[in-house]
C-alpha cells in the first residue's frame, strides 16, 4: 500500500500494479446503500454541501472508508431510514448488499460495515428530503 488514500489491488515482480482509490469504494458502497429497501438517503457532509450548491451529486456521502494497519478495510455509513422500518433488520440488508457488492466489483472484503443510523424520516417528509438531495441548479433547457 502507498498511502492511506489508495490500496493496491494486485501487483508483480515487475513493478506492474492495480490500485483503487478510497474514494472509488465510497462511490461503490454509497450507491449500493441508496438502493437497500428502507433507506430513505445517505448523510451528506460539506462535501457534499458544496458539491450541491454546484449542481453536482456526490455519491460517496455517507461512506467513510478507511484502511487499518492490517490492510484490513473497515467502512462507516451514516444513513437516513423511512419511519416505521425494523431498523436492525434494514441495517443488516446494508450490510450484507455492500459485502456482496464490494466483493462483486473489486474482489475485496471488508474487515467491518458499521451502520449508523443518524435519522429518521417520516413519510410526510420523504418529498421534501428527496429534493433536498436533488441539484440546486438543475439543467434548464435554454430558449431557442
């Protein structure tokens, strides 16, 4: 491993290797947990404030990656769930659809998937929450 940023995937004896980002991962797993049924969206940080305000998504909100001395992966999601959803039973979907998922595309395993639950949202709010997520400046079609 270079850094703590980026882990080799794969080298060899002639100096040819396959690195991945963190960052990739937190794509990867945050897309991943958007799609489990039951949660409502990801927490989002300044990151993802300024991305927003720019009219761009950030998909890996919500994720943190990190890599221990071991070179063991460990990842924390910080998640929203819908009101009325058995939360232990959601954040174990989390759990195992970011395994399978991360296993799938890069062949990796990860050490631990700590879940934390930061919020709920009530189904009132859903559309509101939804929008809050969507860009500040969505692309308008321009007068021809």
């Amino acid at each position: 491993m270079a850094d703590n940023s980026t882990i080799v995937l794969s080298g060899s004896e002639d100096g040819d290797q396959i690195k991945i980002d963190l960052r990739v991962l937190e794509v990867i797993l945050g897309i991943s947990a958007q799609k489990v049924d039951g949660v409502a969206g990801m927490r989002g940080g300044l990151k993802s404030g300024f991305n927003r305000v720019f009219g761009r998504e950030d998909r890996g909100k919500g994720v943190d990656v990190s890599v221990d001395e071991d070179s063991q992966l460990t990842a924390d999601v910080y998640v929203y769930l819908k009101y009325g959803v058995n939360v232990p039973a959601v954040a174990g979907k989390v759990q195992a659809a970011l395994q399978q998922q991360l296993t799938q595309m890069t062949d990796m395993n990860l050490k631990a998937i700590n879940v934390h639950v930061v919020g709920l949202v009530f189904p009132e709010d859903e559309k509101n929450f939804e929008e809050a997520s969507q860009p500040l400046f969505p692309d308008q079609e321009e007068d021809k």
